[in-house]
C-alpha cells in the first residue's frame, strides 16, 4: 500500500470517525429527551407490531394511498436501501483500488447499481418538482425543506461520475452493458489520461463520501430522524382500538394536575411520535379544520411541540441539540441559558407554543392520523391538552361551560328535563317497552341524547324501533333513567364528568342485566364498545345499522318497495375511521330496490368530518368555511336527492348544511334506517323472534 493510499485510508477513517461519533451524539440526546416523558406500559403482541412493520414500513402503504408522491417514495426507499451497498463498494474501490465487494456476478450487481441510481436520480426530481414547480399545498418551500433533494442529487452524480472516471483510469475495467450510465458519461472523457482518471475519481469519491456523511449527521437533527425513528414508532404502535383516551386516575393523590401542561406530560411513546414525524402535511390536507380556514395544522402542532420537546430536553438534560458543536455554538448556548437561574422552564406548552384555539378547533375525525405514513397520533394528544385546560386551569368557554353544566344537572347538552327524555315514543304505532315494563329483552336500545331529544333525530329513533320492532326483535329503552355517554364531556376535556358518567351509566347497565347495546348514536358506539370496559362494562355493543344489516341477511326485514332516490352516503368519522365500519351502511342502501348509491369524492376512511366530532356541535365556528358547508359543498358535486348518514350528529350537520347551501327542497337528507323504513312494509307478518347476532 503506498503512502498517498495509506494517508488517504487514515483520513477517511477520521472523516467517518468523526461523523458516527457526532450521529451517536445527537440521537442519544434525543433520547434523553424522549426518556423526560412517562413510562408507558407496552404491549408485546410481537407478531402484530412485526406485521405492522411489514405493511407500513416495507410495504408502504399509507404512502401510496397518494399514488405519485407513494410510487416516488418507494424508489427513494428501497433505492437508497440497494444504494448503500454500492456505497460500500465505491469505499472499497477507493481505499483498496483494484478490489470491489466480493459479490457474485458482479457485473449484474454494478447494471442493478447504476439502473437504481438513475431511478432514484429521477425520483428526486420529480420530487423537486412536486415541491418547487407543481407547489404542492401541504409542502413546505424552504431551503431546510429541500436540502435532502440537494443530499440525495448530490450523492447521486457523485456515485455516476466517480463510476465515470473510473473507466478512465481503469479503461476496458468493465463491460459498458454493466456500467450504461457512467459509460455513456464517460464518453467525453475517454480521451484523457488513466492519471487524470484516478484524480477524477477520488474527487468524486471525496465528494460521495463527504455528501453521505454529513447526511449521517444531518438526518438526526432534521425532520428525516424519521428515517430512523418512524420503524420504532410504527413498531410501538398502540394495540388498542384507535385514539382510545386514557383514563385519568382521580384517587392519585400525589397528581399535581390533570392532563397535559408540560411537554414532558406526555408518555414517551407520544414523544416519539415528534420525532417521526417526516412533514410530508399529509395530516394537515385532509384535516377539516386545516381545510377550512382554521388555525389547526396537525402537522404543525407535532413540529412546533417536537421543537419544544428539543429545547426544553436540551435545557434539562444539558446536552447540547445541535452538532457539530462549534458549528451551532451560538443556538446550543441559547437553549442552554433559556432556563438559567429560573426555577421552571420559561416557555409554556400551552399557550407560547401551542395555542387554546388551535385545541379547541379539532373535531377528533382522525383524518390526520388515518392520513399519517409514520403511525403519529394526534387526537390523544390534543384531548390531554384540553384535559389540561378543563380540570387544571378550568379555562374554557362559556359555550363549553353550558354544555358541561346541562349534562351534570339534566344529563344532556340543552339542560332539557330529563322527564322528557322518552316523549319521542308518543305517537309511535309500535310498542318500546322501558327495561322496569320488560324485563326479557334481548337488547337495550340506547337512544342517546340526539335521538332523545333532537325534533329531527327523533325520527331515525322511531323507524330503528319500527324496523326492530316488525324483525321480532326484543328490546327495551332505560326511558327517562338514561344518561348522557359522556362522549362529549371526554372529548372536550371533562374526564372527571365522563367517568361519573360512565360509573353511573355501567351500575345501571348492570342492574337490569344488559348484555347486548344497540345505539343509533356513534359517539356513544365508541365509548361503550372501546372505552366503557376500562371502567368495568361487559356487554356486546352494536351500532343500528350493524343490526339491521344483518337482519336483513337472515330475511328478517325484507326492503320491497321502491325508492326512487340518488343517495350519497356520508361516513360518520366515529362508525368508520374510529371502528372500520364502512360496510354496513353501503349494504343497507344497496338493499333497497331503487336505491341508485353514488360516492363522495371523499368516501370512507378518506371521508371528511360534518363538524359535529370532539365536541363541537356544541360551539360555534367563527373562523373561516363552516365545516358542514364544506362537507355539503362536497356531497352536492355528486348531484345527489338525497345525503345519507348513519349518526344523528351527522344528519344535523348535513341539513344545516343544505339550509346553508339553500337546497334543502330539492336535496333531503336521511338516516339509512329511514331510507329502510319507507322500503319495508311494515303490514306483513313479522318473523318469529329470535337472536341477531
């Protein structure tokens, strides 16, 4: 080995050296950080985390439900995956030259190389392209946001023309077939010297190796941390049912406050979402409250809460955020001195980084987190922070305050007398029998504060205990004993009143032996079916039109008139994206002769939000597009007679929705159990009773 080879090897043993100590430096500070948060407890279904690696990490499936910037993705992914092997091969071929990577049919592996380069060289362009050129709305056009086209540009024109000098100072090395790229750049090169090709080369080779290693450095202080942390967080993905919300213990004595006020409230597992976050603003294009003018943006608030995250963890732990040191001495010294001598940290989460409105704006669709390609969550971390606001600070507004005050005193949102809870039986042609008038039931019909004592969702309760009814099935109501779910004081922050409701709701359940629950209110399908069991409920859980699906099946109900209607179907986020019911509704519609079912652009678990979720049928929106409007606007592109939901809180957004748009006479719009209504003739002989499910 000569001298210039030897120097050559020392320096890049430096170089690399340098650069791997600095990495670990910075990821293990961002583990300092990640470790302030609380332990979480984890799951160890391992085939299931494993699975959801698969799927989501090498399958890429949440990327390619947009299919251009998916397919441009997965050739960068597995891409830089081949690439790196190349990488090894060009540092072989430049501290041992004369050697390569011991690789069988290496000819074949250099074509594999050079056909992938190029493809991932077109992939970053059309990447540039889509950030640049097209402007693509959700991306950001910064210089930091662009930096990793330059990276990746860089490496690869530095691994093409290194292949090309190569062939100058190696002539005849290998065949052209193997090499077509680098070969056909060669061609006005081929002239000079095999001298000026080994310079050439290692100009390059430098260059490869100085671009890939300060990309090493770079990745863990840029959003493309997610290049190592996405895996480990779609990997530690909760197991429980989506955005399930964690139960306060009131009995700690030792709990300072509720909810969370500080970033370091948050479970660690949350943290790591922070760091996965890859601001690709997937989230923020399909959330209701971005789309129509709002302050929220999913992904801003995880970015602006990862950047907090830093800057405190830094001031806590004293470990510097940025490297290389002397390069960010002015920032690191910064944040370092941000809380000296100041007993807490100056920076509030709530309200410096994070503000009220933006909390108080989400709907909790679980667009953004359906939408996510790295498994972040954004709703649960919302709701700690409303929880934080409600039961610590007692900050909200006078709107919230009613609403929470009514549910206490009557046990619905309006504060209407709970005497008046089962009036919408008046009138009605069939008999709904309370649990203390029947004792043999099968079912409780819980009818929900909307079908109670909403004028409108009065009319989907009546056709469900028509439709139940006439199928012989047997069920009974709790009457004027029935509570609120509490779906709407747990979204808006009031876990204390929803557990004093769950509690009360659950020794009622008990009492009269309820075994099987059907609601036409999808709020309170959730609660009861994911939520309710961690404070003791042990009962099957139905939506209506789970129900009346399958009644239909087996022949119970038999839709024979027809009814001639356009229906457009809109899925309500707590049925579908909450618990993966698309079906149901769609089979019911379909089942009715006349029926014709067309599709919103936004269907199923791309569907948008009415508005009505996470509270906010109870507040007004005072900024921007009303989200209702927005939703009408796009259910009238299909040209529909009718909107059809399956949630009461739905319906009245639709229709409020149509009053707005002013189509309400030609446009109607009903629950699919009303539409099944008009369809079955209720004068037949009904069928002998017996179980559903």
């Amino acid at each position: 080995m000569s001298v210039l080879q030897i120097v050559n090897l020392i320096a890049f043993l430096a170089v690399a050296g340098y650069a791997f100590y600095l990495f670990a430096r910075v990821v293990y500070s961002r583990y300092t950080y990640v470790k302030l948060g609380k332990p979480v407890d984890w799951q160890a279904d391992l085939r299931t985390r494993l699975n959801e690696v698969w799927v989501n990490v090498f399958g890429q499936k949440k990327l390619l439900k947009d299919k251009k910037s998916g397919i441009m993705h997965v050739v960068m992914f597995y891409g830089f995956i081949v690439i790196q092997f190349g990488a090894i091969d060009l540092f072989i071929k430049g501290l041992a030259p004369g050697y390569h990577l011991p690789v069988p049919a290496y000819p074949v592996f250099t074509l594999i190389q050079e056909i992938t380069v190029f493809a991932v060289l077109l992939a970053t362009g059309y990447a540039f392209y889509r950030r640049f050129i097209e402007k693509l709305p959700r991306l950001k056009r910064n210089w930091k946001a662009g930096l990793v086209i330059w990276f990746l540009t860089g490496l690869m024109l530095s691994i093409l023309l290194s292949a090309a000098f190569e062939h100058v100072w190696h002539p005849g090395h290998l065949a052209a077939w193997s090499t077509p790229i680098s070969s056909l750049i060669t061609a006005p090169f081929a002239s000079l010297s095999p001298q000026v090709g080994e310079v050439g080369f290692y100009v390059f080779w430098w260059l490869h190796a100085l671009i890939l290693f300060s990309f090493l450095v770079y990745v863990p202080q840029s959003k493309h941390f997610h290049l190592l942390v996405a895996p480990i967080n779609v990997f530690l993905k909760r197991q429980d049912p989506p955005s399930k919300l964690k139960p306060i213990d009131f009995e700690d004595e030792s709990a300072e406050s509720y909810g969370v006020g500080k970033v370091e409230d948050f479970t660690q597992k949350q943290l790591i979402d922070l760091y996965a976050c890859v601001e690709c603003g997937r989230c923020t294009n399909m959330c209701p409250a971005a789309g129509t003018g709002k302050l929220l943006s999913p992904m801003d608030l995880i970015v602006k809460m990862r950047d907090h995250l830093t800057a405190k963890g830094a001031a806590i732990t004293s470990r510097a955020p940025w490297m290389p040191a002397f390069a960010f001495s002015g920032a690191n010294e910064a944040v370092m001195e941000a809380a000296a001598g100041q007993e807490t940290y100056p920076v509030n989460l709530i309200g410096d980084v994070i503000t009220e409105e933006e909390l108080w704006a989400c709907t909790t669709c679980r667009n953004c987190e359906d939408a996510c390609p790295v498994a972040n969550e954004h709703v649960d971390k919302i709701i700690d922070m409303r929880r934080y606001l409600v039961l610590t600070e007692g900050k909200m507004n006078a709107e919230i305050t009613r609403t929470f005050q009514n549910i206490e005193r009557q046990g619905n949102p309006w504060g209407l007398s709970k005497k008046e809870r089962d009036r919408w039986r008046e009138g009605l042609d069939v008999p709904v029998p309370t649990v203390k008038e029947e004792k043999d039931f099968e079912y409780l019909l819980f009818v929900g504060s909307m079908g109670s004592y909403d004028n409108r969702s009065q009319k989907i309760t009546q056709a469900v205990a028509k439709l139940l009814h006439h199928a012989g099935v047997k069920f009974a109501i709790l009457g004027n004993k029935e509570k609120n779910s509490g779906d709407t004081a747990r979204r808006l922050g009031n876990e204390f009143l929803f557990q004093q409701l769950a509690t009360e709701n659950i020794a009622l359940f008990e009492k009269h032996n309820v075994k099987k629950i059907i609601t036409i209110d999808p709020h309170a399908y959730n609660t009861f079916k994911n939520e309710y069991p961690d404070f003791g409920l042990q009962a099957e859980v139905y939506h209506h039109t789970q129900v009346l699906a399958d009644l239909i099946r087996q022949g119970r109900l038999k839709p024979t008139k027809e009814v001639k209607e356009r229906v457009t179907y809109h899925d309500s986020c707590y049925l579908g994206r909450y618990n993966g019911e698309y079906s149901a509704p769609r089979f019911i519609l379909q089942s009715i002769p006349g029926v014709e079912l067309v599709e919103m652009e936004r269907n199923r678990e791309n569907g948008m939000c009415c508005g009505a979720g996470g509270g906010m049928m109870w507040m007004e929106e005072t900024t921007g597009v009303r989200v209702n409007v927005a939703r009408t606007e796009q259910a009238l592109a299909v040209n529909p007679s009718v909107i059809g939901s399956a949630c009461p809180y739905c319906l009245t957004m639709m229709s409020d929705g149509t009053k707005a748009k002013e189509v309400e006479d030609r446009v109607k719009t009903m629950d699919v159990a009303e539409l099944l209504a008009l369809s079955v003739e209720f004068d037949s002989e009904p069928p002998v009773a017996e179980g559903v499910h």
